[in-house]
C-alpha cells in the first residue's frame, strides 16, 4: 500500500456510528439534534431499526430507517436520530468529515447559541470526546438540544430560520478554516477531474500511470463520542 492515503472518492468523510440507546429528555431513545451550514450528510443504514427526524422550512419529517437504507439531506437540515434497537449507520460526510470536524451547531435554546462561550461550555465534552471519555456529558449536551429542537418544531419557519441566522453567526469565525479544509479535500477532487478531462480530450494518458490501490484495515478510533452516538474513525486521507 502506498505510504500517503489518497482522498476518498469526492473528498468525503466516512465513519462507523452506533446510535446512542438511551433516553432523551423527552422519552425517545437516540442522538443529539444539530444542523450543517456547508455539507450534505448520508446515512447508509447497517444494522437495526430507527428513523431520522428532520427539519427544514417545510416542515418536519420522520424517516424510517432499516438495514439497506440510504438517507441524505442538504446543509440546513435540523436532524436527529432516532435507535429503535441496535440501530448501526455508515456515515458519509461531505468535505472530508467537516461536519464531525465543526460544521456542527446544536439544537440549543436561543439564549445558548447567542453567548459563543455559553455554547462552548455546553457543548463540550471531557476529553474532546475521545474514546472511553464519559458518556454522560454527552447524554446531557444532547437533553439540552432536544429542548432546543422541540421549541423549533412548535415554532415554525419563523423559528427555524432564527435559528440558522443564530447558527451562522456562531460559527463565523470558523470559515476560514472550513475553507481550507475544503480546497484540500472536495476543491482538490474536483480540479483534479477537471485536469484529468482536459488530459483524456488531449489524449494523454499520464495520470492513467499514477494510479494506486489504498487500505485502511480498521478505524483508528473505537468509540468517540459524537453528536449521535458512538463512532469508529478512519484517518483523514490526502
């Protein structure tokens, strides 16, 4: 195997996530609400059963999840998961796991997503939520979101576009970098077939010699602790 990992196919992330299994705030068992300012997400469903709660400016959704599901939604999607039992997911994140790397904003209440420091502290976790951190931090960040969803969901577009002015605003501070993570990564894989292109109308072959097979046997991490469960990481490639 080559010693530098190429990117995966698109500039994507991909991670293994086991749904959280317990109790919410409001009786439903699974993860933490949250929304994406720049990158669509995917589900592809591995192992049990649940749904996905989704919000956007028409409206509020469940879909059902089962093993052979695919589910993928657009930046501004508020969206929750739901474990009706064993609930396993591949995890494919645009821009090279940008959303599992900050653009992430949780479901808080108002008064929360206004004060920067107010949200760090809530939604920070012991360790940055490496593996065996405890879970419990991560149990109560989520109670305090789905109070912050159920406000949304009674609120209307009204509410919910409060809530993405209010997103933007927290994270503004983070663009910058979100952008250089970005040409790297989907940026670099666009241009790159945009010169291969150019390369195949000339006829010239010389990217054809570099190709290469890549592996990653395992993830490097088992276990962290993320908005919706436990995951299991693979490196960053590039």
């Amino acid at each position: 195997m080559p010693d530098r990992l190429s990117p995966l196919p698109g500039g994507i992330g991909v991670s293994r996530l086991r749904v959280y299994d317990t109790v919410a705030s409001d009786g439903l068992v699974g993860g933490t609400p949250h929304v994406h300012l720049c990158c669509t997400e995917g589900y592809v469903v591995t192992d049990g059963a649940g749904a996905v709660q989704t919000l956007t400016p028409v409206g509020f959704r469940e879909t059902p999840l089962r093993p052979g599901v695919v589910v993928w939604f657009d930046p501004g999607t508020v969206h929750r998961l739901i474990n009706g039992g064993g609930l396993s997911i591949v995890v494919l994140m645009q821009n090279s796991g940008l959303p599992e790397a900050g653009d992430a904003v949780l479901t808080f209440p108002p008064e929360v997503l206004a004060d920067p420091a107010a949200y760090a502290a809530a939604a920070a976790l012991p360790g940055g939520g490496a593996p065996g951190a405890d879970v419990h931090a991560a149990y109560r960040r989520r109670d305090l979101a789905v109070t912050g969803f159920q406000s949304l969901r009674s609120g209307g577009p009204e509410a919910l576009a409060a809530f993405h002015a209010a997103a933007i605003a927290l994270r503004q501070p983070l663009l910058a970098r979100w952008r250089q993570r970005w040409e790297a990564g989907a940026g670099r894989a666009a241009a790159d077939t945009a010169t291969q292109l150019d390369a195949l109308e000339r006829g010239e072959p010389g990217h054809l010699g570099d190709a290469g097979v890549y592996e990653v046997a395992e993830p490097v991490e088992h276990g962290r602790l993320g908005m919706c469960g436990l995951l299991d990481t693979y490196p960053a490639a590039g």
